[in-house]
C-alpha cells in the first residue's frame, strides 16, 4: 500500500521511464517540496486574507474575546441631527442557531440633520478593520439580513463615507437605497460605487423611517476578489506568486482548541454551508473567527492555485497546552475524550473525504454541490492531530482514526504528528517516531522554530535512515528574526531539504501572515495592512524555492574553493515536467566564495539563463517604512562549465530551459 501511495508525490512512474526523462545521475525527489500553511493566527482570515470589509457583520462577538464586549462589538449607534433611538443585541429566533445573535433597532424619531446636505436617518455605524479601504470606481456588494419587527415597510440608506471629527457632516462617497418589507428574516443585497478613494472609510446603515427591525449578517465585500472566490485579491496574489505545491490548514493550535480544550476545537462541517449558518468560534490566539473562510473556501483556493489541499483534523485529544500545559514542560496537561466518543471523530473524517471526494449522489458530495462545486476536490492527503504530545492516550486514539480511515480510503495519505519540538532527544520526537514506524505511517509532520544559528550549521535530515517508510513533512519551521541572514539561514537549510528530497516530502514555513497592528506572533511570512502585503527578506527566499520545484536532484554539479563551510551551500534540480533546470547556490557568509559550476551532463540547446540574485547587509530587514531586499533578475549567457563568484550574503538561482 505504502508503494501504492508514495506514487503520488516520488514515482510517478517506473524507475526505468522516470530516467529516461532525465540525465544520468539524479536522484528522485519529491516535486512538492514548497507549499503554505495557513492557520488564522494575527488575524489572518478575518481582516485578513477574507475580503469581507465589515467587522462583525454577525453581531456574534464574545466577552471572553479580547476583540470587545460582545455582539456590539465594534457597531455603534447614530442619530445624525436629532433622531432619538437605541440598540440592543437580542437572540429570539435567530436566523439561524448557529449564530444566534442579531441587534434589534429602534428609531423613534428621524429628523434631517439641520436640514443641511439632506444628511438624514438613524441606525449602525461600522468602523470595519481600522477602516475601510475604498477606492474610487471600485464596486462593493452589500447585503444583509432583516425583518420589521413592527410590520412596518422601511426605507435604508446604505453609506459610506469619509469619518469627520466631532460635531462635523460625515462625506459620503458612495450610497445606495433599500427599501424593506415583511416581518420574516429576508436577505437584501445592492452594489455601491466609489466616488473617491479613502483610506479609513465608515459603513452607515441608516433608516429612514420611524419604528423597529433586527438586522444580522451585515457584509460588504468589494467585487473585485481574487478569481471572484472572495478573497482579497493582493494577499491571495502573494501566495500565488510562492508557487506553492500544498497548503496545509486550517491550523496549527487551532485545529484542536489550543489552550482553551475541547469547546474550542475546530470542526470542519459548521464551516461550508451558507454564511449565515455557519458557527462561529473564539479562536486560539483570543480573538473571533466568523468562518467567512471555512473549509469550502480553503479547498476552492487551493484548486485555483492548482495546490493539493492538506486539512488537518482534530484526534480527540487537545492541545498539550490546554489548562496551563504549556507552563509544566515537560510533563504538560493535556484532555482526552473517552475511546467510545472516537466514532464521531473519526466519521467526523470519513465525512470530509466524502465531501471533497464524493460525488453529488453521496450525502456530503452533495453539501459541496449545493454549495457551488459539483465536481470533487480530488483530496489526496489528510493529516490528524497537530503537535499533540505523544501519550498513550493520544497513540490509542490516533490508532483507531487511522485504521477506519485507511480500511475505507487506502489511496488517502495520512499525515502523523512527531510532536512539539522535532529533535532527537526530545520525547515526543523519538516516541512519535517509534510509532509512526510501527503503523507504517505514510508521512510524520516535524515543527521546530530555532534560532539561525541552527539553520546555518545544522544539516538534520543527513542522518534519517534512507529504508524509511515513513517520509518527513517539516511542517513549521522559521528561523527567529526576520533579517536577511535568518532568510539565507532557511534558504541554506532548504538547500539541504532538497538534498534529502528523498526523505523529505514537504516543507511550509510559519506563520504564514500577520496583520501589522494585531500581531500574535513573529516572525511572520507577509506582514500586512489594509492597503498592501509586505513581504519580508524570507518570503523572497521561499518563493525562489517555490519557483524552483523539480523532481529530480544532482549532488555533484556545484564545488566551492572552500570546503566544508556550512555558510555555502548549493542544489541542482531538475523539473522533468518543464524542462527546466535550477542551479542554486547560497553563501550566508562574509567572504566572497567561488563556485566552480559544470553543467556538462545536461543537454543545453541555448546557452543563456535567467538568473535571480537575493543578496543585501546581513541585518537588513523588509518592513512597513522600506523594503530594501527584492530579488534582482536579469538574462545571461551561461556555459557548460562556468566560475561564479558568489557575493556575500546573498542566494543566487540560475534557470535554464533545457
């Protein structure tokens, strides 16, 4: 079976065709080396990679949320002139029970704002995520959900505008009208135009008439989303530009709750129907998370990225550190559900497979037909549990998940966790290891975040046995700064990745983005605002790597004029499907190195490249005032033996189209 499996990512085909697409001498490497992973940490899904514009548009915010105080959160009241009324977070039938709080509205009195610009109604203000980006032309759909509680036809004005200090007219800059009736919950939608560009726009939602309504599921999203999927379009561009190969989600801590335990944990299915039926959850890192992504908008990413999707799904065992676990390494605390709760989890699993795999005959075929995509996601991987540490509690029930899923789906690859911290000598490391060996686990996930010291000189996947059936995901793994010799640090230690490309199958750096002013953790991959990605000194090093993806490696083409320095390093890859051949090579040192370069084995018919250069101070370091590392490209003449001098700090990529 393993043989079976291993034939989506290491043998294509036979051996015997396989090198008769290649030049003598390589060695076969996985050819998904680079992908993503995407947890919503720093506020990367709402405010973030989801283009909705609105900050809970659901009313549903907690207390125990460290966004505010709850369904009013970030919504407010106004009476321009002297209209009189109130607001008040009600949950008497809801729309729906997944979200069941709404805000019901009285306006008692609307007077025109002393009958000056016609500024007239009352109702909600929305301040967005420190505002709305809006630009002058662009179109935004609006919609939301409303009844009249006193049966009463009311006329909306919908507004955005420019904010104005104290006692000073708001500007609108773009405005519709709704007219509402009925007193069933009833979506409305409209589309607003720009009439100028802001930086911080309000949303208004003013009534014009006197009396009572509840609202609830207030969104705004401009139209212009990446490929119309909802997403914003310049972040959701910056994961494109990485050519990633997978992107693993929807966590990390998240996955099973994090610190907080069981209540807490993610479950895919309260997240792909419609919006308004979708549960809400405080999220690990303490803030809301409204699903506006969920799993159908992960899988319809990596389908338009043409990336293999990876969910990783809880095992009924939480996060080691849940009740302060974290705080007692090495014991750590961690909850277990009882043996006889494993069957929902693991049907809970079967479920997924058969929604992005089932056809539209099949239950949960038919969830992801209804919401949109007839056709199945062709999931190939699964991943259960997230750094749990490995107990026999956790064996026991990751046991049972394993066995039902692979009796029913042997073609699935089931990706293991080794634990928190993966280095030999750690515990979890080494048991995790003992038992994916002792299941025949297709693919056992690592994480580590060390300092760069520890990317520069260590060399870990030399040592795994090559026997091995089970293949390594390095999950997470970032060096602890975000200059550019931490960059060439992970570059330098990618370069050893693909050496051992035969044992390791796959890699994402982590975190992958965070918002500038809600920042969880760092570094981070691509720091963010409302109006623009910034992407850090190791963005430019995965992307070449991204670039770069080939299935086959050579050893031997590249050798130095100084020998065993840890500071140079350098891969030749080989992509068969494109005909394309990489030579990388990085000196993270101070000196000028020479590399002595031979190509000969290589049937080159145009001797020119393009080549790619990432080079700078060692300390220097993108960020929201400047960005002085970018790669510099240019097209050269090459030959089949070449002298390269390589600069200090710097990586360097040559491309040829054999």
């Amino acid at each position: 079976m393993l043989k079976k499996v291993f034939s989506l990512s290491l043998m294509a085909a036979s051996a015997l065709s396989l090198m008769a697409q290649a030049p003598a001498g390589g060695k076969k490497i996985s050819n998904e080396l680079i992908g993503i992973f995407f947890e919503d940490i720093s506020s990367s899904a709402d405010g973030g990679l989801c283009a909705e514009m609105v900050q809970n548009g659901s009313f549903e915010y907690s207390p125990i949320e460290k966004d505010g105080w709850g369904a009013g959160s970030f919504w407010r009241f106004i009476r321009p002139g002297h209209s009189l009324g109130y607001i008040e977070p009600r949950q008497q039938n809801p729309i729906h029970p997944n979200n069941p709080n709404y805000m019901h509205v009285v306006v008692e009195r609307v007077k025109e704002y002393y009958d000056y610009k016609g500024w007239k109604g009352a109702g909600l203000q929305n301040d967005g995520f420190e505002g709305f980006l809006v630009k002058k032309g662009a179109k935004y759909d609006f919609s939301f959900f409303v009844r009249n509680t006193d049966n009463k036809e009311k006329e909306f004005r919908i507004v955005l505008a420019v904010p104005a200090p104290w006692g000073q007219d708001p500007k609108a800059i773009g405005e519709t009208t709704i007219k509402v009736s009925g007193n069933d919950w009833k979506k409305y939608t409209a589309t607003i135009e720009a009439t100028e560009d802001c930086k911080n726009a309000i949303l208004q939602i003013l009534s014009l008439t006197t009396g009572e309504f509840d609202i609830d599921m207030v969104s705004l999203y401009p139209q212009e989303t990446f490929k119309g999927h909802g997403l914003r379009t310049d972040l959701a561009q910056a994961l494109a530009d990485l050519n990633p190969k997978f992107m693993r989600f929807p966590g990390g801590c998240v996955v099973h709750g994090g610190g907080d335990g069981f209540w807490n944990t993610y479950h895919w299915k309260n997240t792909v129907g419609p919006k308004e039926q979708r549960k809400p959850n405080k999220n690990t890192w303490g803030y809301h998370q409204s699903m506006s992504i969920g799993y159908f908008e992960y899988f319809q990413f990596c389908e338009d990225l043409e990336m293999q999707p990876v969910p990783i799904l809880p095992c009924g065992v939480s996060c080691q550190g849940t009740n302060g676990g974290w705080n007692m390494w090495p014991t750590q605390a961690q909850d277990v559900c009882p043996m006889s709760d494993m069957e929902k989890w693991t049907q809970d699993a079967l479920d997924l497979i058969e929604w992005a795999n089932g056809d539209v005959n099949t239950k949960w075929g038919k969830v992801r037909a209804d919401a949109g995509h007839p056709k199945p996601f062709n999931l190939k991987y699964l991943g259960i549990g997230n750094e749990e540490k490995i107990t026999p509690e956790f064996e026991e029930r990751f046991k049972y998940m394993y066995d039902k899923i692979t009796a029913k789906y042997p073609d699935i690859v089931i990706v293991g966790t080794a634990g928190p911290g993966s280095h030999k000598g750690n515990p979890d490391y080494d048991e995790g290891w003992k038992f994916a060996e002792k299941l025949g686990l297709p693919i056992l996930d690592e994480h580590y975040y060390e300092p760069r010291d520890y990317f520069l000189t260590s060399r870990q996947y030399d040592s795994y046995p090559r026997d091995r059936k089970t293949k390594v995901y390095l999950g997470e793994y970032a060096a602890k700064d975000k200059k550019l010799i931490d960059a060439l640090a992970e570059g330098l230690y990618l370069l050893h990745v693909e050496r051992n490309g035969d044992v390791v199958v796959m890699t994402s750096y982590a975190p992958l983005f965070a918002r500038k002013n809600a920042t969880n953790w760092n570094p981070d991959l691509i720091y963010f605002d409302n109006e623009k990605p910034y992407l850090t000194c190791s963005y430019y090093v995965q992307q070449m790597f991204g670039q770069s993806s080939g299935d086959y490696y050579y050893g031997d083409c590249v050798t130095f004029n100084r020998k065993n320095d840890n500071l140079l390093g350098q891969s030749v890859v080989y992509d068969s499907k494109s005909k394309k051949l990489f030579v990388k090579i990085c000196n993270a040192g101070s000196q000028t190195a020479q590399a002595n370069i031979d190509l000969s084995k290589f049937k080159i018919s145009k001797f020119e490249a393009e080549k790619t250069v990432i080079s700078g101070e060692p300390n220097d370091e993108n960020n929201y005032e400047k960005q002085p590392i970018i790669p510099v490209k240019e097209k050269i003449a090459i030959k089949s033996k070449m002298v390269e001098k390589i600069e200090p700090y710097s990586i360097s990529m040559w491309t040829i189209q054999l």
